[in-house]
C-alpha cells in the first residue's frame, strides 16, 4: 500500500525513557486501553485508491484486534459516500412511490404515471450523465438533491399535457391528434416554467462561491431545461406508443350518428 508514513508512541519515545516523555504527549498516543497510530497516504481524499486502501487497511488491523478503529478524514469520508449512495436509493425510491400513488389518484391510470415517471427519470439519467463526459466532479449529495428536485419540480410538466390529453380523448378525438392539441394547448405553459425554473437557479450557479450550491444550482438549471425539452419531445411519442389502453377504448367506443 502506498503509505507515506507510519507514527505511532514506539516511534516518538525510539530510544528515551518513559520518564523523560511528558505524560500529556504520552496520554495521546496510549492508555491503559488503547494506542493510536498515525498513518499518512499519498492518495487525494474521497478516491477510490484511499477507499480501497482504507478497505484493506480495515483488514489488517482487525487480524490484530477485532475492536480496533480505523478513524480519520479518509475513513469518515468514505463512509460517508456510502451512507449517502444508500440513502440516494432509499429516497429515490420513496419519492418516486409516493408520486405514482398520487398521480395514480389524479390521472385514474396506471398506464400513465408509469409513462410520465419514466420521461422524467430518462431527463434526470441525461442530467447525472453529462458531468461524467465531461469530466466534472459533483458532491455526494447531488444525486439525493437532484433525483428529488428534478423529479418533484418537472413531473408537473408531463403532467399538464397528460391531462389535456386524456381531456382530448374524452371528446372522441383519436390519440394522435389528441397529443398533438394537448402539446399545442401546453408547450407555452412548460417552456414559461421551464425558462423561470432555468433562471432562477442558473444565476445562483454562476455567482455562487460555495462550491456545493454553485454545482447543484447548475445541476438543477440544467435539469430544468432538459426536462422541458424530454416533455416536449418524448413524452408525445410515448403517449402514442405505449398507451395502448386508450387507443382501444377509442376503437372500442361506439360512434355517436349525430
């Protein structure tokens, strides 16, 4: 392991007496209990060569003692990243439950919350991938903040063409026209929301100089864009395609002679 040193009470004391060390430099180091050692890496913080180096630091130590405790920046770190990828699944899941139990209540389908989660999630997917091509390093906690945010502030775009679509439908208009009129009746509404979402974060992003606000606020801005273009654009072609159900019940329905 690429360790740039190793520091512990054997180390200081080397060849001096016990008496001649102070006992508060002593009482750092050890106790009737314990030791410390103070071990230094060549590896940055948060990569994945100290994780792996913590990891098998871990296992080192615990063939020794099974109560000794590896502490520090690194190892807080670490499992900090990991309590944060366990929670962004726990959250993402909920979030999206919860939207689909209540959009199922809204929209009487459950053809439809799935079509319109799924645009959504397929816009935040664009979103969290764009920082990895282009090499862009993102807080831990954006991926908990932006599958939530995106997910909770954009649905309602899907949301208002869905709506006029199923109110198109009603009126015996087949699916085609009726995601075309629900898009023409929408598209304003969206890209008005979407441009006010865009603006309000997209300033904070640039001028902020805490670097966690500025990279979530561009996240967010960013997402508010794409998710504007993914409703406008895929959203349609996936009301056609796969609400089969209502394109049945439109065949299905008997035509009214007058």
């Amino acid at each position: 392991m690429e360790l740039n040193g190793l520091f512990g009470y054997p180390k200081l004391a080397g060849n001096l007496p016990d008496s001649m060390l102070p006992e508060d430099i002593k009482a750092v180091f050890e106790n009737d209990t314990y030791q410390m050692l103070i071990i230094n890496s060549r590896y940055e913080m948060a990569t994945n060569e100290l994780n792996d180096q913590i990891t098998k630091t871990n296992e080192i130590i615990k063939q020794y003692d099974e109560k000794a405790i590896l502490a520090g920046e690194g190892p807080l770190m670490k499992d900090l990243v990991e309590i944060s990828n366990h929670d962004f699944n726990s959250v993402n899941i909920v979030s999206i439950a919860i939207i689909f139990i209540l959009m199922i209540l809204v929209l009487k389908s459950i053809a439809l919350p799935i079509i319109l989660i799924a645009v959504i999630e397929f816009a935040i997917f664009i979103n969290m991938g764009i920082p990895y091509y282009t090499n862009v390093s993102l807080p831990f906690v954006a991926s908990i903040v932006i599958g939530t945010i995106q997910l909770g502030a954009t649905i309602d775009y899907a949301i208002l063409i869905t709506t006029k679509y199923k109110e198109n439908l009603k009126q015996g208009i087949d699916k085609k026209q009726a995601v075309k009129q629900a898009l023409e009746e929408s598209i304003g509404s969206i890209v008005v929301s979407g441009l006010c979402f865009f603006g309000a974060t997209f300033g904070v992003g640039i001028y902020s100089k805490i670097e966690m606000i500025g990279s979530l606020c561009t996240l967010m801005s960013r997402g508010a864009i794409i998710s504007m273009i993914t409703v406008i654009t895929v959203l349609p072609a996936f009301l056609i395609a796969f609400d089969k159900k209502r394109n049945r019940d439109f065949k299905e329905r008997p035509q009214n002679p007058y």
